[in-house]
C-alpha cells in the first residue's frame, strides 16, 4: 500500500437513528435526535474487500492500527442474504453500461454477464 495507513475497508455510509436493548429496556444510540442529513457518517463494512498490510496479521485479527476507508455507493454493495437481495442485485446489473462502447451489460447463462460489446454485436 502507497500510504501509511495499516488497512482499508469498503464501507457504506448509513447514518440513521438506532436503538440497543441494555438491561431489558431499549435505549437509543444517540443522544440528541437530528434529521439523518445532519447526523455524523456511520460506516458499515461491505466485506467487499478488506486490505491489509502482511505486518499487521495476527492470529486472531487482520485489521491495522491505522485505518482507512473506502465509500462505496449503496447500490454496489448489496449482501445477497435473501431472495429479494439477488433480485436487487440483478436489477442493478442489468442497468450497468459498458460506456466504452455505449452498450449494456446482458444476462446470457446460469448467472454470468457479459458486455455486449464483447460479443461484437
């Protein structure tokens, strides 16, 4: 890696308001309540790639000291946990565009996706 950062991350921006249960009773995360355009980023990780420098494996960790994320947009970073997921993701593909040649990106067998372009159609 280029910089002095240990790790990097691909992360999501979801600021929300949230709760946790803490002795039975639900409490919030927050302690002032804001419109979420006003509140801090929250990052949550993707598992889309986690970078990390060889010194800084451990046994029971792979993350650095110092830490760096990347932002990816919501729509690229879908967890497939569910029907409705894979169905979001293929909505998503299907609006993709090789804008090299300006055409899109085409379902052809058992899930895999191939440009149009490639094809020499």
């Amino acid at each position: 890696m280029a910089s002095s950062d240990d790790t990097y991350i691909s992360v999501v921006n979801k600021p929300h308001l949230s709760w946790t249960k803490k002795d039975g009773c639900y409490v919030p995360n927050y302690e002032k309540r804001l419109n979420r355009q006003q509140l801090p980023p929250n990052y949550l990780e993707t598992g889309a790639f986690l970078i990390t420098r060889r010194e800084c494996m451990e046994v029971n960790s792979r993350i650095g000291k110092k830490v760096s994320v990347y932002e990816m947009p919501e729509r690229e970073a879908v967890d497939i946990d569910a029907a409705s997921d894979w169905v979001l993701c293929e909505h998503e593909l299907k609006k993709k565009t090789d804008y090299s040649s300006g055409r899109r990106i085409q379902r052809v067998r058992n899930g895999t996706y191939l440009s149009l372009s490639d094809t020499g159609i």
